[in-house]
C-alpha cells in the first residue's frame, strides 16, 4: 500500500460538548431511546470504570492483563519483525496494561515513541506524567481526539520502522459489527503493508459469568451507568432523578452480546433546557446505553481478513476467556 495518512483533528472543548449535544438529541429523541458509551467517559465516568476494573466480577480487564503479562515480549517481537517499532493506543485512557508494552519495547530497543490517542485530555496528560516517569526511555505523544472519526495514523520516512496500533480492552466490542468492521478498515487505511494491529477480545462464555461483570454485587457498574444522566445533568441543565431509574444488564444470546439500559421505574418528563429538549419515559422504558460484543475466535480471524489484515498471532488465558490477536497489515 502506498505511503498515506487518515487524519483527524483535535476535538476542541466547544466542539466536544457540540458533538455530546447531538448525540443526546438524537439517541433520546429516537424509540427505542439509546445514548453512545462514550458519554460515560467524563472525569466522574473515568474514575467509576478504573474502579470496575478492579472487582472480582470484572474478568476483562484482569484477564487481558495477565495475556499480556505473559507475553509482552513475544508481541513487540512479533510486531517488530526484526526492526524497531512504535506504539500507537487507540482509547489509551491511563494506559495501564500498554505499560507492559512499552516496557517490553523498551528492553528490545532502549527507547519507543507512544502515541496514545483519546478524547480525554486528562487522562492523557495523566498517563503521559506517569508514563514517561516511570519508563525511562519511553517518548510519549498524546492525541486528543476522537478516533473513531478516523484516528491521525502518520506514518514515518523511516521504512525500517514498524508501527504496532494497540486497540485493547475488549473496546472493539463496544461498536456494532459493522460499525467495528469499517473503524479496522479505516486504521488499515492509515498504515504501511506489514504494519501490526493489536486487537484485545472478549470470548464468547457462560452468561453467569457474562452478567456478573457488567452487574456486580457493589453496585459500581450501576453507579457508572446511571452517572451518564448525572453528566446530563451538570452539561446540560437537565434534571434526570436518578432514584427514577435502574442499572439492568441483559445477555443477547441471539446477537452475541451484553446489553446495558437504564429503566424508567415510573412514568415521568425529563427537561433539558440547554438543548431545548422535553423527554417523556413510560414505567418500564429503558435507555439502551452500551453493548458488548461476545466473539468466537473465528469471526474475529473473519473480521480482520475483510479489513486487510492477516492473523499473525493469538495469545489467550488458559480458560480461553479472552483473545489478544496480532494482525499484520497486508
């Protein structure tokens, strides 16, 4: 493929509050009403997941760890292929797990250039702090900006460079199949032949032990959920009671996935005065707020093959909970 970039500019703060702004118009305007998971990611939102992360519930993020623990030093191999490469996240977030990473390219070529890219700056400038901090020899270069508009893949001059896109934490699964198959299309676009992808995701298992980890004893994952209506609350003057409304988690067997809404427990009229918006909700009726893709190793393998990757290697963890699949550019 010929040298190119797919670029994506900086979300400015008017620009993000725009965008949130229409996406709630939209998705609480529609039937049934839903809003995109990336609203759960204010400061409030951030800390919340970082706290899920940790309950004995929450497999994903312990599992996926533990795959790249184990293996950080055969990935960077993998992807390197003899040269010297680079690391680019797509939704780094704190960059906790990449940190392996990281070190492990560190330990093969003394330095490496992370490009984490996010819509939060914070956390951003978080990871940036800590990461150059406490990896000497690690560069980082964060990218504020939505990267699912198409994220900045700038390639170097330097051919002998290998880039390696790390897309981990199961985030693939949050976009519906199609929507997952054209953002792989796109970072596919944006990178040289031979060029790696990392990709981190949840196997399909049992739903007891699916539904536990998006509904757990503490009620941490509701307090997530719910503080989505909270955040519409301080952005825009809305005035959700959120002692109205109810984390529920189901499993979609039918469409391979866990579902989360928030239920209206009584019929009410939500006001939304800075979008001059008026929301009225029966008892019963949910905001369908995120989705999580369960996938068999052989859709995955399917999904990377139609974006122009081939399946170069799969890590997994011993129950075969989670993949971790390295794909090269073709």
């Amino acid at each position: 493929m010929a040298n190119m970039s797919v670029t994506a500019s900086p979300l400015t703060e008017l620009e993000a509050r725009e965008r949130a702004g229409a996406a709630v118009r939209k998705g609480l305007a529609a039937y049934p009403k839903h809003l995109p998971p990336w609203l759960f990611y204010d400061e409030s939102g951030s800390r919340l997941f970082d706290a899920i992360t940790e309950l004995e519930e929450y497999y994903l993020t312990r599992t996926e760890r533990e795959i790249l623990a184990r293996n950080a030093e055969a990935i960077v191999a993998a992807a390197a292929q003899g040269a010297r490469v680079r690391i680019q996240e797509l939704g780094a977030g704190s960059a906790e797990k990449t940190r392996l990473l990281l070190q492990a390219a560190v330990d093969r070529q003394r330095s490496v250039i992370y490009e984490p890219i996010d819509v939060s700056a914070s956390a951003l400038d978080g990871a940036r702090e800590h990461i150059e901090r406490d990896i000497p020899g690690v560069h980082v270069i964060p990218r504020v900006m939505d990267y699912t508009q198409g994220p900045a893949l700038e390639l170097d001059a330097d051919h002998r460079t290998r880039r390696l896109v790390a897309f981990i934490g199961s985030s693939i699964g949050n976009f519906e199949p199609e929507q997952a198959g054209r953002l792989l299309k796109r970072i596919r676009a944006g990178i040289q032949r031979d060029d790696s992808l990392l990709l981190g995701i949840d196997l399909v298992k049992n739903e007891n032990i699916l539904i536990p980890a998006y509904d757990d004893a503490e009620g941490v994952t509701a307090a997530f959920n719910l503080n989505v209506l909270a955040r519409l609350n301080r952005d825009f003057g809305a005035n959700f009671d959120l002692n109205a409304f109810e984390h529920r988690a189901v499993w979609n067997g039918m469409r391979s996935r866990v579902e989360m809404h928030l239920e209206s427990l009584r019929p009410q009229r939500v006001h939304l005065p800075e979008l001059d918006m008026v929301v009225e909700f029966s008892e019963g009726e949910t905001v369908h707020t995120e989705n999580s893709y369960k996938y068999e190793t052989a859709q995955i393998e399917e999904m990377l093959g139609r974006a122009g990757f081939a399946p170069a290697a799969l890590w997994t963890d011993p129950k075969g909970w989670f993949a971790v699949y390295l794909g090269r550019a073709e």
